[in-house]
C-alpha cells in the first residue's frame, strides 16, 4: 500500500488548519484584559474597527478622472479575488473612509449616517459585499480578532439556566453567548471600564482612541443579574470576581458575517419597524420563564437589524423601501440606544450606512416647501451623504463590461504596461449550444469592449464643462490616460481648465444597458453579417456601437432628450475606434519595418552629442563627435520628417536644427532636471521620455505604406488577385495581426477590410 495520505484527508486537514488559525480558545475576562492591553486594537469600538478593517490592506496608486488618486485595496475585494470590487468611485470611497474617521475619532460627526446615494448600476450594492467580505476576512486574522462574552448560570442557586431561541434548555453544559455580540468591556462597571479604556489608549499607537461607553446587553445583564442576587445571598465578598469567574462568563473570538456583527436590512424584508430595527417578543416564551411577573429579554429574538449589526455595521439596503424607518433610527448614532419596550433598553455600538437610489431623496424632500416645518429636517441634518457616480475612465468602465459578460473578477493593475493590450484584445466566449451539441464560440473583435466602454463614458461627460479645444472623446481620453498626446506632444491633465459645477457621471448609458446589447449580439444570427467567412461568429466594435445608438430609442431608461443626445454622440466614438483599427492594420502591415530600439537609441546620443559639444563611443570603443548620417538617416528614412533637400550634404537646414532642439534635447532636459541629484547621461533617458520618438516609434502613415510597397492597391483587398503585392501583403498582414496584436483570422480579416474601405476613398 501506498504511503500517501488520502486527497480526502489532505483537505479535510487543510480545512482543519485554517479554523484552528481562525478561533482560538475561549478565556477569562481577567486573561482578555491582558491581551487588550498587549494589542489594544482587539478592544476597538465599531466605528475604529471599520476603519483599522479597511486600512490593513494597504492603497495603491489610480487615475482616475485624469488625475492620480491613492486608493484602499481593501475596496479591491482582494479576499474574494475581486469578485465584489468596486471599480472607481474612488474620491467617494475616500470620503467614506474619511467620514469614519471623523466619527471614530468623535470629531463631530458622531450622530451622522452615512447615506451612499446614487444611479443604479454605479456599485452600492458592490460596496456592501465588499464590505461583508473584507470584515470577514479581516476578523478572521490576528490583527483582526472580534471578541464577544458569553455566559453560563446553569447549578448557581437551583436554577434552571439560561434560554436563548425557541426551546427552554437546562443542560448545565451550555453556555450562551450574547446574542448582540456585547464587548466583553461592557461587563465591567462604568467607572472601572473608564479606567481600563483609559490604560488602552495609553498604549495605542494610533490617533483614534478607543471608546467602550455601552452597557451589557439586557440578555447578558439578566445572567449578569441573576448571578449577582445568587452570590449575594450566599454573602460572597467579592461578587464581581465571582460573577465572572471563568464558570460563568468567558471571552471567545467570533467571525463577523451577517447577523454576527453586521446586520443588512433588505428591500424585501417586513415586519412592524420594532422587528426590523432589534426583534420581536417570542410568544408563549414570557409565560415560560421566571420572569417574575414582567417581560424576560430571554424571550426576545435579537434578530432585528441593529441586534444583528451590534458591535460593527449596520447597513439599510435599499433605503427608500424603508423609509419609515429612517426616522425611528434619528437618535441611535447620538445616544447609541434603542429599547426593546418601554422597560428594556439597549445599547448599540454600530456604525450605520444607508444605501439608495435617488428616488430616496424625493421622498425626504416632500416637505422641503415647509422650511423650519419639515418634520424630517432633523433626519436630513444627520444623513452625511456621498454620492456614486456613473465611471468616467474607460479603462475603468472596459473592466466592468468585462466583468459583466465574463466570469473574469481579477483586479486590473493600471500600472502595467500590458494594460492596454487587456483592453483591446478580443474576448471569445461560449453561447449557446449548437448542433453537434458543443456550445458556440462567439468573439468580441480587438476594441470591441474598449469600443463600447468609450461610448458610455462618452454619453456620460457634460458638454457644457468642456474647455477650449476638447470635444468630449478627447476628454475621456484625459480622464483616462491623464494625459492627450497630440502630434508630437504630450499635453498633461494641469494644462487644461474645467469649469466648476461639472455633471460628468451623473447620468448616461449604464453598464447594463451595454451588457444586455452585446448580449443579444452574441445571441444573433452570425452568418448573415459576414456571409463569406470562413468563421462567422465575430462581433466587431461598429456591430456593438451601431446597435447602441439603435437600443437607445426602445430602451425605457432614457428620456427623449438624453436619446436625441446620446445618439448625436456615437460618430465622434466610431472614428476614434476605426483610428485604433486603423493604427492596427498599418503596424501589422509595416511590422517588419520597424526600427529596432538600438537604432533609435543610438539616434538620441548622437542628437545629444551634436547639442552639447561632446562625444559618443562607437562600435569598436572610439571616442568620437557626433555622426552626422546617422541623424540623417534616422531623421529622412524612420522618422519620415525630412526630405534629402533639408541637408547640405549632411549639414542640417535651420528646420532640422529647431526639430533636434525643441523635440529631442528638450524633452532630455526635462528628464535631466527630474534626475538633477545624480550624474546625467543621454542613455539614462527612456525613449519613451521623448515624445516625438515615443509617438513615430512603431506609428506610421499611408504615405510609409506607399512609399514602402509601389503596388499595393488597398481597393483589391477583399480579394486580391493571385500573384500580387497586394495578395503577399495581406496574408502577411493578418498573419501579423494574428500573432502580433490578439486578432483571429476572422476578426484580422473583418477589421482590415473596414479599414482598406476607408482607405480606398482617398488613396488616388
């Protein structure tokens, strides 16, 4: 027999290690105090915990809107490999964490709800998975732990124990825990638990301090209670100690999830506003109990909202379905109590958040025309609202398309340099199954998504907050990139003025609306769209935008003027596009022809050179000045600037100076001036520092084209004759946008032919 362990076992074992890291054994309240004051975080109140939660992730750097923001991975959903994360919205996530902290801190915004408002489809409900599973996750670590206290009084004066749920128990084995995750600080008398709060923060190396100013919970103090009289009686001296001996109360760690440290009101969930904020009486328990003629928190289901929030979050989803409620909740953040009846209070430590659409708002404004008479003007003072917006960055808004028709979930890192090609490159997925009872293969064509992404940030930018000089792609663009390269310029975000009071992101296409036309695109009848292809199921970018601006009009969610508008939009977005296309064809057509880095390496030291008076190394290790033909050759034949006629033999024109000066040593000045604490030397320039090389590098036009293949003629393309240049170049082509730029031969063959018929208009 083998000596291997069973898989079985393997991950039964695995399974077994990751509780045991998970939970750890309960402990005295005696021994919790020890371990609070060695890391005072595990004692943190709500509020504090949330932000630790939400920090202990770290940030990462973002563009968004043009400029670079830092940003809490832990929005990444990075526990659950980004299934619920939250793309952009980053200045809102910001404030959020902000508002957090204010009131962590007791800054002045104790009494605030936070109120996360916005159009469907811009990633509230996202937030509260998110934030369900980063807590989670988060409670699961060390630096994380979440402690609650619970209680055993079974053989303490002949009684017959506690009762928790819907069945009387007297096992005197049991021990129950708090039903709404009390602190274990909470069990000690006020004036006490100041003290030992007092000692934490003495040891907190952290400027928000911690707070514990709740009572225990009436659950727990009725076993506190009881225990208390029971001692009592006996005449113990030290009744403290003796209540909370490690017989009756212990410390134990617990996973936050729902109903244990967060609580989530849904739309659909009902009951009278009692149940849904704490819970309701259990009928006939009352009777049950020894109760002593008055109602038993024993016999209570803590199952309302902020029972099940206690000690953490509590979140109303939906909030205008619950709009009743907002009211009852006006005094929980300030006091931090609520009652179960008249004669039962209880204390909440929670931090609330209530989710919308805008339709909450229209109904706390009903009576804004009542001024100082608005009976909910007090509620409005409280929400401290942060509003989600529609994505304005396309990178941004491509991820999430993807996200919706793929199972793709993985986070985009905006900092690598494949980003681009992720973007552009085609997506093929499965639809259906088709008659051999195999499912089909339907592909995005390259841009396709990019494409789709453009057109809805596009609808979603105001036209009125444009400044002079940008139409509203080129803003994306910015938004996106940062940056605009125009020729051989590249034009920074701070070069541009946005007027105040912008609306970009506050309406436009939601992604939803894109899903659900590429959607029925996949699901279309192929062969009659490209009829003569050897493979027919390709979407290509116009297919998805032409389909757009045809929805708009039967799609209930625009008004007329946004369709009239949105429409108006696409053209500008098709010849963005078919320019991308367009660069694909040329760099795979022109793709043996490229300058190699050295070459255009070499091109920059001797410009260099030439400027400065000094000397370059040659192939055999010689000092030398500059080579003049080595500029010109690069400058007439890659670059393409300059004819023969710009030189005296090999001596530049004026043009040819002014070139070399303001576009080569300029942009090397620039980076000599960031790089200025250390030795400077030509070759410490990335190429693409340069934006004229970084621009022509690799880029051409069709003058390159017709200078390069005499014969070609781009109107022969769709079939070439036999024996042609035309025939060569354009098997060469696709096999180039195949292997090279992410193309099938499908999409490779369509995406050329759209762009040969452009092309064709203008070539005589």
């Amino acid at each position: 027999m083998s000596d291997r362990q069973p898989a079985g076992e393997t991950f039964v074992g695995a399974a077994d290690r990751a509780l045991r890291a998970t939970y750890e054994e309960p402990m005295s309240l005696a021994a919790y105090v020890d371990a609070a004051l060695a890391d005072p975080a595990i004692a943190a109140h709500a509020s504090k915990y949330l932000v630790t939660a939400i920090e202990s992730m770290g940030t990462r750097t973002v563009i968004e809107e043009g400029e670079e923001r830092e940003r809490y991975r832990f929005f990444d959903d990075p526990h659950n490999d980004g299934e619920h994360a939250i793309l952009g919205n980053t200045q809102v996530l910001n404030a959020f964490v902000d508002d957090l902290r204010s009131i962590a801190a007791r800054r002045g915004k104790d009494e605030k709800i936070i109120w996360l408002a916005g159009p469907t489809a811009t990633g509230k409900s996202e937030l509260k998975r998110c934030l369900i599973n980063g807590l989670r996750e988060f409670s699961k670590t060390d630096a994380g732990r979440r402690y609650t206290v619970e209680w055993n009084v079974a053989g303490v004066g002949g009684g017959g124990g506690l009762t928790y749920g819907n069945e009387y128990r007297d096992d005197e084995d049991d021990w129950y825990q708090s039903p709404v995750q009390s602190s274990p600080l909470t069990v000690f008398p006020a004036a006490v638990r100041a003290e030992v709060v007092a000692a934490l923060n003495e040891r907190l190396d952290d400027h928000i301090p911690i707070v514990a100013e709740g009572r225990l919970d009436p659950f727990c103090r009725e076993a506190y209670d009881y225990l208390e009289e029971q001692y009592r009686r006996e005449g113990v001296r030290d009744l403290f100690s003796a209540v909370t001996d490690r017989r009756h109360l212990r410390v134990k760690n617990y996973v936050v999830d729902v109903g244990q440290g967060i609580g989530v009101l849904h739309s659909e969930d009902d009951g009278s506003p009692k149940e849904r904020l704490v819970g309701s009486w259990m009928a006939g328990m009352v009777r049950e109990l020894d109760s002593r003629g008055r109602k038993n928190p024993q016999a209570f289901s803590y199952d309302g909202v902020l029972s099940q929030g206690n000690g953490l979050l509590t979140i109303v989803e939906d909030a205008a379905q619950h709009a009743d409620l907002l009211r009852k909740l006006l005094n929980v953040p300030d006091e931090g109590s609520v009652k179960l009846d008249k004669g039962i209070g209880m204390d909440i430590d929670t931090q609330l958040v209530i989710i919308s659409n805008p339709d909450l708002e229209a109904q706390l404004n009903q009576h804004a025309e009542r001024n100082a008479g608005d009976p909910l003007k007090a509620l409005k003072r409280r929400l401290d609202r942060r509003e989600f917006d529609y994505l304005t960055n396309v990178s941004l808004e491509a991820e999430l398309i993807r996200r919706e028709l793929t199972n793709e979930t993985a986070v985009w890192d905006f900092d690598e340099p494949e980003l681009d090609e992720t973007i552009r490159e085609a997506v093929t997925m499965s639809v259906g199954e088709g008659s051999g009872g195999t499912a089909t293969e339907i592909e995005l064509a390259p841009h396709t998504v990019a494409a789709a992404a453009l057109y809805s940030v596009v609808t979603r930018l105001d036209a009125e907050a444009l400044p002079g000089g940008l139409d509203l792609v080129d803003k994306a663009l910015l938004f996106d990139q940062g940056y605009l390269q125009r020729g051989d310029e590249r034009v920074e975000r701070e070069a541009f003025s946005f007027p105040d009071g912008s609306t970009d992101g506050d309406s436009g296409i939601p992604v939803t609306f894109t899903r659900d036309t590429i959607a029925d695109l996949l699901y279309a009848d192929r062969d009659r769209q490209h009829p003569d292809l050897p493979v027919e199921n390709v979407v290509m970018p116009q297919d998805v935008l032409d389909a757009m601006a045809e929805g708009l009009a039967t799609a209930p969610v625009f008004s007329t003027t946004e369709r009239g508008e949105f429409e108006g939009r696409v053209v500008a977005v098709k010849n963005q596009v078919f320019d991308r296309q367009e660069a694909d064809v040329l760099g795979a057509m022109m793709y043996d022809k490229q300058v190699d880095e050295a070459t255009v390496a070499e091109y920059v030291e001797h410009v260099y050179a030439w400027a400065t008076d000094d000397a370059v190394e040659n192939d055999r290790g010689e000092v030398v000045g500059p080579d003049p033909l080595v500029m010109k050759v690069f400058e007439t034949e890659h670059l393409g600037r300059f004819g023969a006629e710009s030189y005296d033999g090999n001596h530049p024109s004026p043009a040819v100076r002014e070139f070399r000066t303001e576009k080569i040593i300029t942009a090397m000045n620039r980076h000599a001036w960031h790089s200025r604490d250390d030795e400077f030397r030509a070759s410490d320039v990335a190429l693409t520092e340069i934006p004229v090389i970084d621009a022509v590098l690799g880029s051409y036009d069709w003058s390159d084209v017709r200078r390069t293949y005499e014969d070609f003629d781009p109107r022969q393309w769709q079939d070439p004759p036999l024996g042609t240049e035309t025939a060569s170049l354009k098997d060469e082509t696709i096999t180039t946008m195949v292997a090279e730029f992410g193309y099938t031969e499908a999409s490779a063959e369509l995406t050329s032919r759209h762009v040969m018929g452009q092309v064709s208009y203008r070539w005589d």
